[in-house]
C-alpha cells in the first residue's frame, strides 16, 4: 500500500486531520503489506475503544495507544485529547519510541 492510501485510509477511519510524527512515512512505506493492515486495523480498534490508553503523566488532556510489532523492534504511539478527538499517530524504532513516551509523558 502506497503511504498516501494508508494516510487517507487512517484519517476516513479517525475523520480529522492528523499530523504524522516520527518517521511515520518512511517507514510505513518500508512495512509489508500485511503489517500496514495490521496498523490500520489497530488504529480503527483505538477509535472504536477496542483498546486501552494510557493516561499522560504531563498532559492530563492527553492520552496514548501503543502498539509494539512482533518480530520488530518498532512501536507505534496514537495520541488522542480525553474524550475528543486524535492528534498524531507515531511511527518510528524502538530509540525514538521510547524518547516520543517520555515527551508525551505516557
């Protein structure tokens, strides 16, 4: 799946306009097709509540949702304001995931 697809399905799944953060296109663009499915599907599950945020220790507006890939050292972090709407989906390794965290406060 072309970056552009996957971007246009994310945001007809989040309906806002999002920024993307990390080096979200690289490496989407770099996943198998069947990993970028599984991300999109992991993204409509956090819209539809489907899985468990964490609470920000520094933005008490602000939560999180993480996804780790098996077999890969990258993680995925989708920020949302408490009860309103998405803000960044976070795609990046391991070194960057962890620095991301520790911003957000998650």
């Amino acid at each position: 799946m072309l970056i552009e697809e996957g971007k246009k399905e994310i945001k007809s799944i989040l309906k806002t306009e999002i920024t993307y953060e990390g080096h979200f296109k690289k490496v989407f663009s770099n996943l198998k097709e069947t990993k970028q499915k599984e991300l999109i599907d992991w993204i409509n599950k956090c819209n539809q509540n489907r899985k468990l945020p964490l609470q920000s220790k520094k933005d008490p507006e602000l939560i999180g949702f993480i996804m780790k890939f098996r077999e890969t050292n990258l993680r995925a972090i989708l920020t949302k304001k408490k009860n309103k709407y998405f803000i960044t989906p976070f795609l990046d390794n391991h070194k960057y995931y962890d620095r991301e965290r520790s911003k957000l406060g998650i």
